[in-house]
C-alpha cells in the first residue's frame, strides 16, 4: 500500500465526514486504482476515518437544520452519494419529528406573510409548491397548509 497516499486519504477523510464513493473517486483522481485503492478504504474504514453510517447522520442532521431540507430531498441526495438504505434510514432518523413539524409551519408562517396574492387558493398552492420543493412531503405539507386555515 502507498504510504504516502494513505496519510493523504486519511486526512482527507479526517477533515470532514466522507462516504466510500467519494474517497474512491479522489483516490482515483490520485492515480491509485482497483485494488490499491479498494484496501487503502478497507484500511479506513477499519480504523474509523470512514464510517458510512457516521456520514448519513451527520449529513441529514445538516441539512435539515442549515438548508431546511425535506426528507424527501435529503433522501434523494443520500441516494445519489452512493449510500445504502440501511444508511440512509440511519441518517432519517437523526431528523426529530417535531423540530420537523416545526420548521415546516415555520416556513408556511414565514412564506405566507410575504407573498401579498388576493386569492388565497393561489396563495395556498404558491406556498405548497414552495415547501414541497425544499423535500418535504407532499401529504404532511397539505394536511398542514388545512390545518393553518
């Protein structure tokens, strides 16, 4: 195994959480291929500078609270990073239910104020559209757009 790289790699994943994928494609961009690069990740993930499950809470965590992401759009970006659903399930449930419930009447309180429509029924789909777009369940933002009414 190349020393030098695996330092590399190592404090490449140190300095932030990483997944496999992306350690792999940096190794690759390094010039370290196949099976080089394959027990250089076994040797990370053996000792903790690389932890899947680590990453999908730490991730979902994140942008729930500092894009006020929905799940749907949380899951989606867990699923193009290359996790696997046990991981992503893992990462879901670091999202409180109510802090979530919160952030979603926040956002309608917040959006409604703004927009100044006369009609509310284009009012009520303008935020709709708003919030769904941001991740967020399609079913829970309705019931809770009625239950604002």
């Amino acid at each position: 195994m190349n020393k030098p790289y695996l330092q590399k790699a190592a404090g490449f994943c140190a300095y932030q959480e990483r997944t496999q994928a992306e350690v792999r494609d940096r190794l690759y961009e390094w010039g370290i291929r196949d099976d080089e690069a394959e027990e250089m990740i076994v040797y990370l993930i053996e000792n903790n500078y690389l932890n899947e499950e680590r990453f999908a809470k730490a991730y979902a965590g994140g942008k729930f609270r500092m894009n006020q992401w929905g799940r749907v759009r949380i899951k989606h970006e867990m699923r193009y990073k290359g996790l696997s659903d046990y991981c992503i399930k893992i990462g879901l449930a670091e999202i409180d239910e109510d802090d979530y419930l919160e952030a979603i009447k926040k956002m309608i309180n917040r959006k409604a104020n703004k927009d100044d429509f006369e009609n509310p029924y284009l009012k009520k789909h303008k935020l709709a559209r708003y919030i769904i777009g941001k991740g967020y369940e399609q079913e829970l933002v309705w019931r809770l757009l009625d239950e604002k009414e």
